[in-house]
C-alpha cells in the first residue's frame, strides 16, 4: 500500500499541493485523473522521490521514501515522467538496460538481461531492440521508456502519462499490456491519464483531483458519475452505461 499522509508542496502563493491525505491500495491499476494543474504529475513525482514534499509523510510498502536510501528504494518503486532526456544514440535494449541499474550497477549478468528480454517482449518491442531510439516513432520509444521501468522489476511503477504520442491502437494496447503488467506480474501500477475512459476501463481505483487536491478516490463505478465528473472537469459529462462498462461522453 502506499500511504500519503498530510504531503503538501507550495509553488508560489498562487500554487499549492495539498495537504493530501490518501491510503493507495496495493495491487492494480489505479489512475490519477484531474484537469491541468490539478496536481496529479507533482503528486506522482513526490511519491516516485523525484520532488520532495514540504510536509507530510508518504510510505510504499511501509518504506518511508523520504529516509529510505535511493538504492533501496530503487528496487521497489520505479517511475517514468514526462520528460525524457535520454541520448537518441542509445538502442531500445540499451535504453531498457537503465532499468536494471539499481542491481547490475552498470554490469549487466545473466539476470538482468533474462529482464531485459522479458520487458522488451512485454511491449512487443522485439523487433526494434537493436534499433537507435532516433530511428523510432514517437509512440515506439514511449514504449520502450515504459519498458525501461518494467525491467526494474519494481512492485511498484509509476507513470506520468505514459499514454503521450500514442495513437488510438497503440494507447489501448498500452494499457492492456500494464492490465496485463498488473494480473500477471503483480505489480502495483499508478497513472497519470487525461484520457477518463481509459481510467473506467482498465483502472481498478481513480482519483480524481482538482485545485491540488483529492476530490474523490474510489472505484471506477463510484468515480464515474454525471455529477462527480461534471464537478472535476468543470463541464457538462453524461455517462453512458454500455456493455463494457461506463463511458464518459463530454462533447
């Protein structure tokens, strides 16, 4: 479980996360939904350690993030942001070799490249392993990023919009292979998506977040209601109950 306990971070006057107050269960699919600027990428990175709060606690598997050692944490809780900087000259296998750094400390044995493989054919990234990340779509070294993070073998992978130059097909299959990540491999997945039906269709819990704060935390059929989503999104949603579940329509 990950449990966050009064974390704020303040920006400016104007800008303010928290304080947030939230007990993330473990195991699953659960997708930080909210407007721009509601705080959900600062969220995830105060979690993942990337950002450091000014108050409160958070915990991941009663580890405190805040006093556990970087190596440590590194092998229980792997995330992906946005913004990815790393060398175009790299291929896909050596760019998800960075996921096994916390172990192979940048000497890869048998171990780490049996991850290494088993990432890239999780992400059907076969084909492309030997390719320079500047020879791929913009879509196939997303993938490749969110492979890097799964070959950590983390029980918990955070991802801030890992959806991002993804079109239709290769969005769905995304999130049916992290479905996957989490039913299979029994990891715990957090993430960060604008788009609110792919949070009713795959996630098992949504938070819903708006001003830098918690508005709702619960299952996609408590999430995903006309008047709950209209007050988040701050325009006119209606749901629509379908055989696969609800649907938000906000056009």
């Amino acid at each position: 479980m990950i449990s966050i306990d009064n974390v704020s971070k303040t920006y400016s006057a104007e800008t303010t996360i928290g304080p947030v107050s939230l007990d993330i269960p473990a195991g699953g699919v659960t997708a930080l939904v909210g407007p721009n600027g509601a705080g959900k990428s600062t969220l995830l990175t105060m979690i993942g350690r990337l950002q450091k709060p000014d108050t409160g606690t958070i915990t991941v598997g009663n580890m405190d993030v805040a006093s556990t050692p970087s190596g440590e944490v590194a092998k229980h809780l792997s995330i992906l942001r946005q913004e990815n900087h790393f060398v175009t000259r790299l291929t896909v296998r050596q760019l998800v070799g960075f996921g096994r750094y916390p172990y192979s400390h940048g000497r890869l044995n048998v171990e780490d490249e049996k991850y290494i493989s088993e990432a890239i054919d999780f992400l059907n990234l076969t084909e492309f392993e030997n390719r320079y990340l500047d020879q791929l779509s913009g879509g196939q070294r997303q993938r490749a990023y969110v492979a890097m993070v799964l070959a950590q073998n983390t029980e918990y992978v955070l991802l801030d919009e890992p959806l991002n130059n993804l079109d239709m097909k290769h969005s769905v299959q995304m999130m049916k292979q992290l479905r996957r990540a989490c039913d299979e491999l029994g990891r715990t997945v957090i993430i960060v998506l604008h788009d609110i039906n792919f949070a009713a269709r795959y996630a098992d819990h949504i938070c819903a977040m708006t001003n830098g704060g918690v508005n709702v935390f619960g299952t996609p059929q408590e999430v995903i209601q006309d008047d709950v989503l209209t007050s988040i999104f701050g325009t006119d949603v209606q749901v629509l109950e379908t055989e696969y579940g609800p649907l938000a329509n906000y056009f």
